[in-house]
C-alpha cells in the first residue's frame, strides 16, 4: 500500500515542463494586436478613422491589400498613403515604395509628441456634453487602443526588462513637420524595369520576394504603391493588362506565403483609368479593400457653412466624398461586418485625415433648424445633465 500526499503534483511530468516556454514561442510582431472580430493579426493604417472602418477589424488585417480611387487632380489618396508609410516606419516595420524616387521618403509627415496629443484630447473631453460614464466609452473602440491596455503592456515589458512597446497603436501626424526617421527603420524603394519588350513590375516582384524570404520572420512588410499606373512615374508600356494583372497575382501569392507578415497599400488616379474600364474592375477584385475618393469642387468647399460639433465648437467642412466599394470581409476565413452607414464624407486638416458620415446641412430658409428657440435648448439640457 503505498502513502503519498494528495493534491501533490507528479516530478517527472514532462507537460509540466513543456508550459513555461510556450510563450517564447510566440513572437509578438511590433505594431499589432488581435482583431476584436476573430482574433487575427491586425496593424493601422496611420488613419483612425480609417481603421473604425475595416470591417469590424478596428484596423488592416495583416495578408491583405486596400486600394485607394480619387477622382480629379488633388493628392489626398497621397496623404492616406503617407500616412500609411509614416506608421510602419515608427512601429519598425519594412516599408517598400514602389515606383517613387527616394525623395518622397524624406516627405513623410511627422508624428505629434503624445504630450500635444493628450492635451488635444483633454480639450475634446471638456467639451464634451455630460453623459454617463458607461456610455461614454461605446462606439468608438476602432478610433483607438483601450488605455487600460496600453498601461498593462508598458508596465508588463518594463517589468520584465525587454524592450517598451510602442505606447500607441495609431499615430497622429502633423503635415506640416517631416518625420525623423528611427535608426532602424528599413526604407527601400524597388525600381521599375524600363525594357518595353518586359515587365515593368518583374524586378519588383523578383525583390520584394527575395526581401521577405531573407528577412527575419517576426519582421511585418508595408508594401506602398502610389498612383498606380501613372503616365508621369510609370512606364508607357506599364498599363498593358498582363503586365498590370501578372503584378498583382503576384502580389496576392507573397500574401498567401507570408500572411502574417505583408500589408499593402495602393492608390490609382480614376481621371486617368476609369471604373468603367475592364481592368481598372479586375484590380478591384484582386484587392481586400476598395475606397473611392471624390473630393468636392473648390467652390463648394470655399462656400461651405462652418458646421457646429454636438459641444458647439465650429468644425472643418467636408472636402469630398468617400464611397466603400468593397471591405476586407475574407470571405473565405468567415470574418468582418459591414458598416451601418453608406454614404461617408473626408476631411483633410493638418494633422488627421478625418471620415464621417455624410450629413446634409439644414436649409437656408429654416431658421428653427439653424437657430433652436431657447426652450428648446433649456429642455434638453435638462435632459442631459443628471
């Protein structure tokens, strides 16, 4: 008969063991976090309000590729693509622009200190209208990472003594400041070929596989493609659908190899390559994400009212119209939602690219809805204080 204490675990189990080095195995790539919908890998865009868009994702699933369409001669699809580089580059990922010199790197936005940003933010909340702390936080959880969260890594990578993880999930940039670029950030900028008997997208292709094969495997890779097929970077022979269409399959092979470490970004200038046109569709369907840019006319926008925010501050005009053609559902892995607005409106400030839904101004002639009486006014704040 054998005497042993109850409740005693066993020396010799091997599972035991085998539990604390687990999680060394996993390797948190920098600049992600898990997707609120179904726990994939995600990283932002560089846009906030962008992110609140994708799907539910509350930002880009990592293995997939939005395409940005503008309307007219204006360059806020350059903005959004900025902005896109800008944040790979401060969350230490490898960033490939392709077709633009090396100049444009050297014109990426700057990121706003945190210290101007909570200041920004404390004068947003004091002008806020008092409602209940429970609902104060819902509804906007794709706008930014949870604070609490933030606090409990920060605290979690100090305690161990690795590296600090960068403190925010989405930057603020400020367009007129140049970013400092980190010293290990990787900037390359793979060039076209020029032979018209070839493709001009084959030297591409050929070394951003041979990057992302060599690199290390906790490595993210933000491929940037600005106006696409534009006359003025492009080659004359560049629009050519098999070569256009090869570059993209291409494109969607390396997301399939490398799910979790590949992100792309491309815009196309529509006054030049209409949606109308057979391959213009075929590069939307070989895209996870499709946003039309239609900015308004100058006149419009210079004869714009100041519209009033629900605290009374003025607010920017609307600079255009954003239409989603198509989200990053993948379909194929059961995931994503479709937003309950349809009709969006873009504005571009110094320092954010701001996507609200469309709203129509009241009319000239209808001055309650312009001017509220005053008991009115008195009613619902008597409503809204508690």
């Amino acid at each position: 008969m054998s005497f042993r204490k109850r409740n005693v675990g066993l020396s010799g189990s091997s599972r035991l063991e085998s539990t604390p080095s687990s999680p060394e195995k996993k390797a948190q790539l920098s600049g992600t976090r898990p997707s609120p919908a179904d726990g994939r890998l995600t990283t932002s865009t560089g846009t906030a309000s962008l992110d609140s868009l994708l799907a539910g994702h509350s930002a880009l699933a990592l293995g997939s590729s939005v395409l940005i369409e503008e309307n007219g001669t204006t360059d806020y699809a350059g903005a959004l693509l900025r902005f896109f580089a800008a944040e790979g580059l401060l969350q230490g990922h490898h960033v490939h622009v392709v077709g633009m010199p090396e100049s444009w790197g050297r014109e990426l936005p700057g990121a706003v200190s945190q210290t101007a940003d909570k200041k920004e933010k404390q004068v947003e909340n004091a002008e806020k209208m008092k409602i209940a702390w429970r609902y104060e936080s819902l509804g906007q959880f794709g706008a930014s990472t949870n604070a609490r969260e933030r606090s409990q890594i920060s605290t979690t990578s100090r305690g161990q003594g690795d590296e600090p993880a960068p403190l925010s999930f989405c930057h603020t940039f400020d367009l007129t400041k140049r970013l400092i670029h980190p010293a290990s950030s990787k900037l390359d900028f793979p060039h076209l070929g020029l032979n018209p008997t070839q493709s001009p997208f084959a030297p591409v292709l050929k070394q951003l596989s041979n990057t992302i094969t060599s690199s290390a495997a906790n490595t993210v890779h933000r491929i940037v493609i600005p106006s696409m097929l534009s006359p003025a970077i492009y080659p004359q022979h560049s629009s050519q659908p098999e070569y256009v269409l090869h570059f993209l399959h291409g494109l969607r092979a390396l997301f399939a190899e490398f799910p979790n470490r590949t992100i792309a970004m491309m815009s196309l200038p529509l006054s030049l390559y209409p949606r109308s046109s057979g391959v213009v569709r075929w590069i939307e369907l070989l895209n996870d994400g499709v946003f039309e840019l239609s900015p308004f006319p100058h006149s419009a926008d210079a004869d714009a009212p100041v519209s009033r925010g629900p605290s009374g501050t003025a607010e920017e005009p609307p600079q255009g119209l954003l239409q989603v053609h198509r989200l990053p559902m993948l379909h194929d892995r059961g995931s994503g939602s479709v937003p309950s607005e349809n009709d969006w409106t873009f504005t571009l400030s110094r320092r954010k690219f701001t996507i609200k839904p469309f709203n129509l101004p009241p009319i000239e002639g209808d001055t309650e809805a312009q001017h509220p009486s005053t008991a009115e006014q008195k009613g619902k704040k008597a409503e809204v204080e508690f």
